[in-house]
C-alpha cells in the first residue's frame, strides 16, 4: 500500500517535472507585437513564466480533496503562492493561498464547508487535508489532517513548524494559518483594523500576509496597489527581517520604512532643507518626571489647537520654517500670548524649553540652539510637532495612499496616528502592535483608546491576539512571571487594562538558564560556552543588552572571546542586513523589537539595568525574553534583578565561581603545588622587600652635599656603617 509520503513525493516529482518542461521552452508569442490581444497573451505568459521561476523548489504547501455533490470522485486541489496552470501538471493547476477556495483550507475541521466563488456558494465535503513541508524542492514530510482531526492534531503540525525554525528571518505562514489569523488577514480594507497581538503571537506575520492578500487579484476581485501603499516597521533591523516576506508571498513589493524617518523626509521634501534628526537623547535624562511629562504633552492631541495658532504667527515666505518654529517655541512671552488658555501653565512650561548660547547641555540632552540651528536638525520628540505646522502651511496637499501598515503601533504617539489619517485614503489602515511591549510609554500609548478615540466607531475594528506560538512552554511561563510582576509594579489603570498573560503551546523545550558569574570576564567566558553549544545547530542566534550605553561597555570582550572560539559576532546597534540576522548579532533591546531567534542570550539581567525604580524596565525584560524559540540564558553580575527573584522555579540555576589556578612551586624537587594566588602573595613580599632594600641602600650625604656613607646590612639585619 503506498504511504501517503509515498505519493505527495511522486506528486511533487511530477510537478516539477512539468514546470521544469514550461521553463525549458521559454516564452513564444503567435503574431506581431503590434496586435494588442498578442501583447495581452505575451505579458500573460511572461507573468506565469516568472511565477514558475518564483515558485519552483516549492511550487506548493497544502492540499486539500473535496467532494462536490453528484460527482463520483473527489477533486484534488494543490495550492501554493501562485495560480499555476501548465500543461502536464498533474490536476492542471496549482491554486493561490489567497483565491476564494482556499477559504476551505483555514476553516474549522468539519466535514462539511462551504466557499463563494462569482457569487455563488458551493457546500464541499472535505475528504483529505495535508500540509506538505517541501524544502529545496525536496519533500521532507507529510502532516494529514483528515475530517477524523481534532484540534490535537493541528496543533501537532503547527509544532513541527516551529521546531524547524533555525532562522531570525520572518517566515511566512501559509502552511499554518490558524482560523483567528486568516480571518484578520482577509478582513476587509476598507475601514481601519486595529490588532492588539501579544509577543510570539504572528501579528507581524499577519500584517505581512495582509499585504499579500489585499495585493491579490483575479476574476473575483481586484486588489490594491502596492506602489500606492505603504508600510511603517519599527526599526531598519525589522525592515531587514521582513523586506523579502511579500515579494515570496505575492510577487511584488511595498515601500518599507521607519515613521519618523518617513516624516524628516516629508518636511525635507516641503520645505526643500536637509534636516537632519536629533536622537542621541540621554537615557538617564528620560528618567526624569519633567521630561517624560513634555515629551507626552508634545505626542498628545491637546496642542493641536496651539500649533495652529503658532501656524498664523509664522511667515509664509520664511527662509527657515523650522527655525522660525523653534523661535516660538523658545518664546515664554510668545508662548502664553498664543495659547489663549488651551494648556494649562505647567503643561505650557513642559513645551517651553529655554536655549542656551554657549556649550551647555540642558538635562544631559539639548543641544546649544545656535548648534542646533547651524546643523539643520531636529529633535526627534519635536518632529511631530514641526511636520504639523509644516502640513497646515503647504500649499499642496499631503500625499495619499490607499492603505497604511504600522507595525509595533505602541510606540507612536497620538498626534502621530492623526497625522497618518491625514495620509490614508478614506481612513484604510492596519495597525498592529501590543501596548504590553511599551518601553517609552511617556512616547508612545499606553491604550488602544488614545487612538481609537480618533475615529468614529463604525470606522474601525479592533481584535485581540494572546496565543504565543513562538517561544517554548518554559520560556512563556518566565515571560508571564515578568509581566505579572511589572504589572504590580507599574499599577496603573492602563496597564491593568491591557494586562493579558500568554497563553503558552505545550511545546517543551529546557527551561531558560540562568548564570551567576561575579565577574565580567566569567560572565563572557560562560556565553561564550553557551554559543558553542548552538552553534552547529542554531547558526542565528541573539545577544541582547539594555541599551547602547551597556552594548558599549562589553562589545570588545565579547567580540573578541567569540573570535578566538571561532564565532563571528555582528554589532546590530546601528542596523543589520538580511545576511547578518542569519549570523549571530549583539542587539539593544530598543532594536530588537518584532525580531525573533531560535537561541537568545540576555547580558546583565541584574538590579542596576532592570530595577523596580522605573516599572518599564519589566517590560524590557520581557521584550527580551521573548525573543527565543526553542532556548534562553540569562545572564547577571550584581544582585538578581527584582524581577526575577522569584522567578527560580522557572529557571535552572548556576553559578561559575572563579578557578584557581595551580602551578608548581619551583624551589621543591617533588614540585609541590600551590594556589595561583599564594604566589601572588609571594611575589608581592619579594617585591615590597626590594623596595625596601633599595630605600636603605641608597647613598647619603650631609647638608652641604658631602658624601657620608651607605648603610649596610649584617647577617641579623643589624645596619653597620663603614
């Protein structure tokens, strides 16, 4: 009897077999290509000749055998990332992931379905579903997931999926959509869909796949066009991860970019300047209530009204808009005459910010406003602000596109988002992101509110992801450790709010390890161990530290102890390109948002980077350790941060304590061993009596400079004199 293996491999060499005969024979056209039908078939052709060439080491990844009514025999459908029609392809076609019929394929596990297809519904019954794992064009294996399936079952397929991940990369998901994201992937784009997706719930995925199926056209339906799209991600290392997911998915490419770069370039582009943004903002200024309390205020929707009044201040002809921007701004008279009771006084001292002449920084951040002036920068908290005031002075219209995607939307303030729905055509946008992975709250939202309120209620829908199907079981049950405790520490009603543990997949790997090592070099010498264990099997692995300050203090050491094991290690502080997150890279937790790695290391997990002081550190951590598929270390120096100091039944404890070494005393013929450090000591008394050897020993004169004599020392240590 032949295995279901058996025949998806004899299938599969059919299949390729076919392409390979379509390939070989190219592209022909039949007439002149003057004769518009002859041009219409040629670009058909060349369309399905590159999808060929796109698609050939995996021309497919599930199937599907439905049984219509009155037929005698049940239809075979493959589908795959392209439609597919060749001749001598077994079943004489290959369906796409996102045509109407594959509905049936993310659907629940009953027999019996139904699809719309030209506007009629066809009730199927489903014989055999398979996912078929195919890698460089070879068949690896066979998941069957028949009527007879429990949801046991899907869980099993989606498990083998994840324990085969060995790459940062964002992969796609055709093969493992659940139900609850293919109905987020194909809602309707037309409104603005907001998606609250805990960490490791594929909600970068989805948007990804989103962008896929909007972009699909057929008979049916006709989709948007990419070039009158864009997408926002997080940061240029999540562009890197992600840039070549919807060219795999859907043959063609969006334009992908950071938000605040986007909205320089705008003002550039208004204006005509070169300005550049200022964001070397010192951490530890952050930490202060006033700061934090103006950069809110500067990202909130209550000085809307004041900008607008700032706007009619300003000349049209300015040879400086920006300039003339910050003369307001640093104007307390100015300032009160033109808010006209819109802020209250202390909100209005929070965006007055005095500038000083000479080379002073004020709170560790600003720049000299004569510097600043003279570089053509911005700061980036005020880049909001400015682009604004820019837009309400244009004499053109904003650029419009016909959908928005935002990735990891926490971190964008409110008048960020009412900038965008100045730019989406008839409000088509789809945000995602997690408020519980908020690390500059006083910067972004801390609820979903602060930007559904910005829309009328039939304009948008929100949903909610809290299934993690990224990390193990283990290293869930530290992350919600984590959160649980930043979320008593933080106590607020925003975080209460949002406030949802992961729900873990019963997929076990080793629970996370967690090292002691009292010193620097012990704590590098252990990771460093730890990377060779993983190595082999894990090429793409991440080193994870605070912040550029911490990244700073132990670059060397670990670049150069992972050099001498044979390990190259990227520097991912500024960016990382596609090569290297398939390496292993040293990030901040500031970029390693949306990323994700079959290994992560965690440096320093200790009361001075992650304390109870500032509540945002937990989220922090919990960022970081949920970064990991299948395993986690940790790593501290100092006390335990207090996040984790319950967290031992979650972890497997170990300490490496220094290792004396032994050496052989040298004056004994049997070489007696002693400890490294009792020669330590040794040497140090020889050296200190040589000293004072030396001291004694010195030749001495009188008053006047007659030489006296030198003392001298007998056999008891006595001094005589000559």
């Amino acid at each position: 009897m032949t295995t279901s293996y058996e025949e998806e491999e004899r299938h599969l060499h059919q299949t390729k077999a076919a392409l390979e005969r379509q390939l070989d024979a190219g592209i022909h056209y039949d007439g002149m290509l003057y004769d518009h039908s002859q041009r219409s078939i040629a670009r058909l052709q060349q369309a399905n000749y590159h999808d060929i060439q796109a698609v050939f080491d995996n021309p497919y990844v599930r199937r599907i055998d439905v049984q219509y009514a009155g037929e005698a025999t049940p239809e075979m459908l493959y589908f795959g990332y392209r439609n597919l029609r060749v001749d001598g392809l077994p079943g004489g076609a290959i369906m796409d992931w996102r045509s109407s019929i594959a509905t049936l394929l993310y659907e629940s596990d009953a027999p019996t379905l139904s699809y719309v297809h030209n506007g009629h519904r066809h009730n199927v019954t489903i014989v055999t579903k398979r996912v078929l794992f195919i890698r460089n064009g070879h068949l690896d294996r066979v998941e069957e997931y028949g009527t007879t399936s429990t949801p046991d079952d899907t869980s099993v397929m989606v498990y083998q999926a994840l324990n085969d991940r060995s790459t940062s990369l964002v992969d796609d998901i055709v093969a493992t959509i659940q139900p609850e994201q293919h109905r987020l992937i194909q809602s309707s784009p037309t409104t603005t869909l907001f998606i609250n997706g805990s960490a490791g719930s594929g909600k970068t995925a989805i948007l990804h796949h989103r962008m896929a199926y909007l972009f699909f056209s057929d008979d049916e339906r006709e989709g948007l066009n990419p070039a009158a799209c864009i997408c926002f991600s997080s940061s240029r290392q999540m562009i890197s991860a992600t840039q070549d997911l919807v060219p795999r998915l859907a043959g063609v490419a969006i334009r992908q970019t950071v938000l605040d770069g986007w909205m320089l370039q705008q003002v550039n582009t208004l204006l005509n300047k070169n300005y550049r943004l200022d964001d070397q903002t010192i951490e530890h200024a952050l930490t202060k209530p006033f700061y934090r309390e103006a950069i809110t205020l500067k990202g909130s929707l209550h000085v809307i009204p004041l900008l607008e009044h700032i706007a009619m201040m300003i000349p049209q002809k300015a040879p400086d808009l920006v300039a003339a921007i910050y003369h307001i701004f640093n104007d307390q008279e100015q300032l009160r005459t033109l808010n006209m009771g819109i802020l209250a006084p202390d909100e209005l001292a929070q965006l007055y910010r005095p500038w000083p002449t000479d080379q002073t920084i004020i709170d560790g951040v600003r720049l000299p406003w004569s510097r600043l002036r003279r570089q053509y920068r911005i700061f980036q908290e005020d880049l909001a602000l400015i682009y604004y005031i820019v837009l309400l002075l244009a004499e053109q219209s904003p650029p419009q596109f016909d959908h928005i995607f935002l990735d990891e939307a926490q971190s964008m303030s409110p008048l960020q988002f009412h900038l965008l729905t100045l730019h989406a055509t008839n409000g088509s946008m789809t945000i995602v992101g997690d408020v519980m992975q908020n690390i500059t709250p006083w910067a972004g939202i801390t609820s979903w509110q602060q930007l559904t309120d910005q829309l009328p209620a039939t304009r948008y829908q929100y949903e909610t992801l809290a299934q993690n199907y990224r990390s193990s079981y283990e290293i869930v049950q530290l992350a919600n450790h984590i959160l649980l405790t930043t979320h008593h520490v933080g106590n607020s009603a925003a975080i209460s709010h949002h406030y949802h543990p992961l729900e873990a997949m019963a997929r076990h790997r080793e629970k996370p390890h967690l090292t002691y090592a009292p010193q620097k070099g012990l704590m590098i010498d252990a990771l460093v161990n730890h990377l060779m264990l993983h190595v082999e099997t894990y090429p793409s692995m991440a080193i994870i530290t605070k912040n550029a300050k911490h990244q700073t203090q132990v670059w060397d050491d670990v670049r150069d102890h992972a050099e001498k094991r044979g390990i190259r290690v990227v520097n991912g502080i500024e960016s990382l390109t596609r090569h290297d997150l398939r390496g292993v890279v040293m990030v901040p937790i500031q970029q390693i948002k949306g990323l994700e790695f079959p290994v992560v290391f965690i440096l320093d997990v200790d009361d001075h980077w992650y304390s109870f002081k500032h509540w945002w550190h937990g989220y922090e951590l919990y960022i970081a350790t949920t970064r990991a598929f299948h395993q986690l270390y940790l790593y501290h120096q100092r006390p335990l941060s207090p996040y984790l100091t319950e967290a031992m039944p979650y972890v497997t404890s170990t300490t490496t304590e220094p290792q004396p070494r032994i050496m052989t005393r040298p004056d004994t013929p049997q070489g007696v061993p002693y400890r490294l450090d009792e020669r330590r000591q040794m040497l140090d008394h020889e050296h200190r009596t040589f000293l004072h050897d030396m001291e004694n020993t010195m030749p001495r004169s009188d008053w006047n400079g007659q030489f006296i004599s030198a003392p001298l020392k007998d056999d008891y240590g006595e001094e005589s004199w000559a």
